[in-house]
C-alpha cells in the first residue's frame, strides 16, 4: 500500500496594513481550500480585524491558523498600539515603523524551526524573511498586492531613471524599453520615487534585491488580465512568477 502524500505546510506573513493583509488572507484560503495547511502570521491588535474569516474558514473545514507576535512598538520608537499603518499619528512616523519590520527575522526562525513550513509567503515589506528562510533552506515567495503593471512601472523607472533629466513639469516622460507607449508627467510621479527620505530608498533597494533572490514572486492577478506586463515583469525585470 501507498503512503499519504505530505501535507504542504505554508506560512502568511502580510504587512500590518488591510490592503496588505486582506488579499494575502483570500489568498492563502485558496490555498487551504486545495488542501495545503496554511498559517497567517500577524500581531495581537491585527489579529482582531480578520479573526471572524479565520474562523469561518476553520469551521468549513480549511485547515487555517493563526501564529502570533509581539509587534516592537516602543524598541522601534512608536506609540504603544501602534501595529498598523493605518494606526500610525502621522506620516512622520513611517520610518519608526519600517524598522520595526526589520525585528521579525528571530521571531520568524523560532517559529520555522517549529514548525518546519515547506515555504512561506511574505510580503515585499518584510525583507528580514529573506534571512530567516534562507537560514532554514525554505523557499520564500514574495508577495505584491498590487497589479502588474503598476510593478513594471516602478521597476523601469528604478532601472531606466527616464525623470532624471526632465527639468519642467510640462515635459513628459516616457518609459524607455516598455510594453506600450506610457507617458506622463514628473508630478504625477510614485512618492516613493520623486522624492523618499533615503531610508526608504535604501529600503526598496534592498526589497529588489531580496525579490530577485527569492524562489518567485506572488502576485494578486490573473496572467490573461494584463500579459505583456505579466511577460515583461518576467524576462525583461528577471522575476519568477
């Protein structure tokens, strides 16, 4: 007689954000509903916004849980509670909280030696898993909430750098090397491109970085839904989808 196939363990870890959160949840419930064992991994005060789906998918029979960690408040230098970007004071307080992200990675292994997951999904925020899974030799899939094309957009500019000789704000941009003839203006430009502190620029350097070495990339769409940026992200930007 045959043996039972494993059961494919894998791990959620979505950025304390709801337009983070959520999509990697419906996700990883499509997981479980293929009969993979699925952990989210989150916070006391974030666990209260999604605890009644959890619940609901548990009682239809998904095999979905949740493992908990205490968020670094007060070490990263925010207000107590304060374990969600929505629940930040200000705009002021986002690189406290960017570095608090970077305290999961020991958390992380405790739990992966554990546990032993056959992979874990983490969001593009969270690059101190890129450690933790390496360390154990588990695959890690890094996840976009956003669509493709937005992904293709910023990781031309971040290549190509069209902006950086435009001088005027009635001067247009082209995208260089791009599906399509994509043009606009440099105040219609990403924030985070224009004109981030350089922390964050530091920290999007090496949120690439740790995307190309991952095992792929996770993406909240559908290939038929936007093709040639699904085959541009691919080829021409390098990443495994």
């Amino acid at each position: 007689m045959g043996s039972e196939a494993k059961q494919l363990h894998v791990f959620f870890f979505p950025l304390m954000a709801h337009g983070h959160t959520i999509p990697m949840i419906d996700i990883a419930r499509l997981f479980a509903a293929r009969g993979t064992k699925c952990t989210i991994i989150t916070t006391p005060l974030n666990v209260i916004d999604f605890k009644d789906t959890i619940d609901r998918a548990k009682e239809s029979g998904l095999d979905i849980g949740v493992e908990i960690f205490p968020f670094p408040c007060v070490e990263a230098g925010l207000p107590e509670g304060c374990e969600n970007v929505n629940s930040l004071p200000s705009l002021d307080f986002t690189l406290p909280f960017v570095k608090a992200l970077q305290r999961f990675q020991e958390p992380l292994e405790r739990l992966i030696e554990k546990h032993r997951p056959d992979c874990v999904v983490a969001d593009m925020f969270l690059i101190s898993t890129a450690d933790a899974t390496k360390k154990y030799g588990v695959p890690r899939l890094v996840f976009h909430g956003t669509s493709t094309f937005s992904l293709c957009v910023v990781g031309n500019l971040l290549r190509y750098a069209p902006e950086a000789n435009i001088t005027s704000d009635s001067e247009v941009i082209v995208l260089p090397n791009f599906p399509g003839e994509i043009e606009f203006k440099r105040s219609q430009l990403p924030k985070h491109v224009e004109d981030s502190p350089n922390d964050i620029k530091e920290l999007r350097k090496k949120m690439s970085e740790t995307e190309l070495t991952s095992f792929g990339v996770l993406i909240n769409n559908f290939y038929e839904l936007e093709p040639a940026y699904a085959e541009y992200y691919r080829k021409d930007l390098g990443r495994k989808t």
